[in-house]
C-alpha cells in the first residue's frame, strides 16, 4: 500500500470512529456519505467534526436550528483572538455545506437553502495586537535556518549509538531540507514513498491537497542527502525485516513516520537555536518568506505553494507588512527631506 493509499485509510478509520463516538448525532452518517463524492476523506473529516460541534454548541436538533443560531455561533466564533479570516471562511464554507443537505428552514421567514447564506453577513475577524505581533515572527531568519541547519548536522548522537540507536540525522535533515527547499505540506512529506524521489531527474513527486500530484526540482547536494538516507533506510529496515515498507521516511520500528514525528523531529533541534516553536508549517512559512524576500514574486511563491489564491499566499508571508511599512516610511521620508 502506497504513503497515499494508507494515508486515505487512516483517515476513514477517524471518520468512522468520530461517527461512532458521536451515535447520538444521527445526521453525521448521511452527512459523512453526502460530502463523500468528489471530496478528499480528510475533507470529509473536517466538515463532519465542524458540523458537529455546530449542533452540539446550538444544543437543538438540525431540523430545529434557525438563523439566529448561525448567527450566535459565527459571532462567538469571530470573537476568538486567535481566529484568522481564513478560519471564519473556512467555517462558513463547512456549515453551509451542512445546511444544503438538512435543508433547514433558516428563519421563521422559510428562507430556501440557497439563499440561507446569503442572508448572512461574514463576521470579521479579530485579531489581538499580541497575536499580531506573534504571527509577524511566525518565520526563521535566512541567519536562523543556517543556524538550525548546522545543529542538525552537528547534534550529539554519542548516546544513541552507544545504545545502540541509529543516527537519525540524515533522516532529519533531509526531512527539514525539503521543507525549506520546496514548501510542502506536512501531509504530502508524511505521503512520500521511497520511489517519490528520482534521483537521476532529480524530482520528488507527491500527492498534495486535493489529491493533486506536484512535482518539485531537487538540488544535488539534497540529492546527496538522498542517497545516504535511502542507504541507512535500508540497512534499519532489514534489521527490523521490514524491508517491505514502501514510507520513504521511518521510524524506530521500521514504520512510516507519522506526521506527529514529523512535528517532533522539526521541534528537536529549534529549542537549541532559538526561542521560536519550529513546527513543519512555520518551516513552510519560513520557505514562503525567504523566496518572497529573494523574487518579491507573489505569484510565483502563491504557484510553489500550491495555493488557490495570492490572498491566501499573503498570510504565509510573514513580516511582509512590516518590511512595506519600513520601505513605504523611507520613500516618503527622502520626499519630505526634499521639500
């Protein structure tokens, strides 16, 4: 089974297991199988999870919820400090979905399905000046990646191999390489398999967000990297007669890592470097920033990315606000001075 087709498995066992979880909530199972054709199982997972802790906050049966109830819950929902308009729309999205299906009367005023989300104002979001501030430094420094880098290569493994371990850093910072050369998604890493990478094209191919398949040009000495992994990959793997799995990236029993290790091996090394949570999305932020500051390209950084939008692409630019303000600030200043 490929990373791809185990990926979606796991996924509809979370599925089945929330539905079972929440017996109680009898719509989720129609719901489940309504959202299910042309949409990924992880979609399916969010809109089933989002629906649900919909109807529980409204305490009422679908059939019973009305406007009022949507709009008390996208009100406290925008509220949250730490919501981004991204979120907002994203619940928008979901819970009109789940209406279309209940074909809920919406109002007393029997407001069709079609115009029910019409009839709603989308809230704006609200952000603190202390998550502003928070999400401004959400990046690593061209400095600090070389920094985190060399930890990386240079981490004490004295221990490990006297235990007996393996040394994970080859593993690891090819994991971190490829976050910060190409910008993929956690998901899509945690998919690869061990032919995802042609080491002869120098191309990884993966299964990103909606199934879409994005290939990526690969620098050689990452190459290099490559081909040392795949050495030790199998030499763990016969250890552990294992040499069936097909993960391009394993764990200490020989398994595909999961995307929780994966959060794991990038939180590893940050604590030596900095004070900042390295996480694979700061990683992808970090990956979109530093390619902004290169090109000042949006659109070529929203098409690696993989985005929908240049809107969207934006919020992964981090400090992008306060470097137009610094440039903005110095023209007009050379103007005034020249008056």
């Amino acid at each position: 089974m490929t990373g791809a087709e185990l990926y979606e498995v796991k996924i509809d066992e979370r599925i089945e297991g929330f539905i079972g979880k929440h017996a109680d909530l009898y719509f989720l199972r129609d719901f489940a199988n309504y959202l299910a054709v042309g949409r990924s199982n992880n979609t399916v997972y969010l809109y089933i999870t989002k629906a649900a802790a919909f109807v529980e906050w409204t305490k009422k049966n679908p059939e019973e919820i009305g406007l009022m109830d949507y709009l008390g819950y996208m009100r406290e929902f925008s509220l949250k400090t730490s919501t981004y308009q991204i979120d907002i729309y994203s619940a928008l999205r979901q819970l009109s979905t789940f209406f279309t299906l209940c074909n809920l009367p919406g109002s007393r005023e029997k407001i069709s399905p079609e115009d029910y989300m019409k009839t709603v104002k989308r809230p704006k979001a609200f952000e603190s000046a202390e998550t502003i501030k928070k999400r401004s430094n959400n990046y690593l420094t061209e400095y600090e990646v070389h920094e985190y880098l060399d930890c990386i290569r240079n981490y004490d493994v004295t221990a490990m191999i006297k235990a007996g371990l393996p040394d994970w850093r080859n593993r690891d910072l090819l994991i971190v390489s490829l976050f910060l050369t190409t910008g993929i998604r956690c998901a899509a890493l945690h998919k690869l398999d061990e032919n995802s990478i042609d080491i002869e094209q120098r191309v990884l191919i993966a299964q990103d967000k909606g199934g879409k398949t994005r290939t990526y040009q690969i620098p050689g000495e990452l190459i290099m990297l490559v081909k040392k992994w795949k050495v030790q990959r199998y030499l763990i793997l016969k250890k552990k007669s294992r040499l069936v799995e097909k993960a391009l990236f394993i764990n200490q029993y020989g398994e595909r890592l999961a995307e929780g290790g994966i959060s794991e091996v990038t939180q590893k090394y940050g604590e030596y470097i900095c004070d900042k949570r390295i996480t694979p999305h700061k990683l992808r932020a970090t990956f979109a920033t530093l390619l902004y500051e290169k090109t000042g390209d949006v659109y070529l950084v929203q098409d690696m990315m993989n985005h929908s939008s240049a809107n969207v692409t934006k919020r992964y630019i981090r400090g992008r606000e306060a470097k137009n303000a610094k440039k903005t600030m110095q023209v007009m200043s050379q103007i005034i001075t020249a008056v």
